[in-house]
C-alpha cells in the first residue's frame, strides 16, 4: 500500500507524517483487507468540504485525507454538529468569524488520525458486514455512528 502526500507551499503542512500515517495504518487495517486497501492520499483540495474519503478504484480502494494546516489553523467546512464535535473532541477551537480553526499541541494530529481511522473503519464496516465498498452506496447515519466509534475505540487503544 502506498501512502501519497501533496507538495504544499506558503507554510502549509499535514499535521500527520507518513510515518505516523502507515503505523495507523498497520495497526487498524485487518489483514484480510490490505490487498484490496491500495492507497492513502493526502491532499490539498480547496473545493471540497469533505476532509476524508474511502474511493472505489475497480476491485481496490483507496483513502483521500484532504485536511492540512496554514501554520497551526484549518479552514472551517461545516457548521454540522457532528463535525463540530469532532473537532472539539481533538482539541480544536473554531472562530466562526474568521472560519479558521487553531490546533493547539497535537489537538491537529489527534484530528487527522481520527479521519484516517474513520475511513479505516468505513471499509472494515463494509467487509464485516458483507457490503461492496466499491458501490455508489452512501454510508447512512448507523453506520456514521458506527466508524466513528470504531475509530474512537482503535485510536485510544494506540494511545493516540
């Protein structure tokens, strides 16, 4: 499995190295899954309000990280309450009227792990529960609720 990283500039950065993104990887990604988890992406994509992806590519798949800092801050991208709870569990502080979010300490990384485990457990709920990971199908709200606590769970185990 290859993990992938954009080339950022004018003091952009992802606050997860590869290094830490594989260790999650190796850690979370059930073995009978790996041949068919071909990617981990992270990328600078302006235009999209989704910070995390699971992507079918034929009998593969791949996972998209969309979240990067500009020095220790994000954009805003939804005013839900469940991504606002989501950040504020790892530690974000959101300024609606800036729409930046500061990441103090390792609150930022705590957040990334979250999405790449989110995503992890999206194609370990699609395996377990015998559903194609491929198919245009939209993950309802059980199963939301069902990675995120997943991904919870995973990442206290690691101490992350």
């Amino acid at each position: 499995m290859r993990v992938t990283f954009d080339k950022l500039s004018d003091g952009r950065s992802f606050p997860l190295s590869r290094g830490s993104a594989k260790r999650i990887i190796d850690a979370l990604v059930p073995s009978d899954l790996r041949p068919r988890l071909t990617k981990v992406h992270f990328g600078c994509n302006r235009a999209t309000s989704q910070e995390a992806r699971l992507a079918g590519r034929g009998p593969t798949y791949e996972i998209r990280v969309t979240f990067w800092l500009e020095g220790e801050t994000s954009r805003v991208v939804s005013r839900s309450p469940e991504w606002v709870g989501g950040v504020r569990r790892a530690g974000g502080e959101i300024d609606s009227e800036l729409e930046r979010v500061t990441w103090p300490g390792r609150s930022a990384q705590r957040y990334a792990a979250f999405l790449l485990a989110h995503e992890i457990a999206h194609a370990v709920y699609a395996h377990e529960h015998g559903l194609s990971v491929l198919s245009e199908r939209r993950g309802g709200p059980a199963e939301e609720s069902w990675c995120d606590r997943w991904a919870n769970e995973a990442l206290a185990k690691l101490d992350l």
